[in-house]
C-alpha cells in the first residue's frame, strides 16, 4: 500500500495536474474521491482544514494535508523528483 493518498474530484483540472505529476514521477498512491458538495467533505476538511481539492497525505514524510496543486506539485518533484537528493 502507497505512502500517498490524494483527495480529489473527478473532472477537477487541479486535481489533474496532480495526478499528472504522480505520473510522471511513477508514484504509487491512494485515490480517495471526494463528494461534489462542500458541505460533505468532511473528511478533507479534518485533514487540511479546507474543502477544497487535491488535498495530498504522505506519511512516510509526515504531510497530513497539503492543500493547493501547485504546493503539491512542486513538493512531489522536490521529494520524489529532480529534486530529491
């Protein structure tokens, strides 16, 4: 089982992006798929304390809920990428 869990929505752009770099990079992770409501995405919000998406978990560096695509996936690359020493 992956390290990594992303929350997302299906048909999300930013969640996309996401899911491209993961991609790229090879990376293994956990798809949890998020209700279209705000209001229901309790489980995101618990985590990030926000309902938006992607939200991403990686417990292997301690990141309980990294909000924002771009945060994502600039960490992904510095972590798991070009960047990763």
């Amino acid at each position: 089982m992956s390290n990594l869990v992303l929350y997302e929505l299906q048909g999300c752009p930013y969640c996309a992006k996401v899911k491209n770099k993961l991609s790229e990079l090879d990376l293994e992770y956990e798809s949890r798929s998020v209700p279209r409501s705000h209001g229901q995405r309790t489980e995101v919000e618990a985590i990030s304390g926000q309902t938006g998406v992607p939200v991403l978990v990686d417990e292997e560096h301690g990141v309980e809920g990294m909000p924002e695509s771009d945060d994502i996936v600039a960490y992904l690359e510095e972590t798991y990428g070009g960047g990763a020493a």
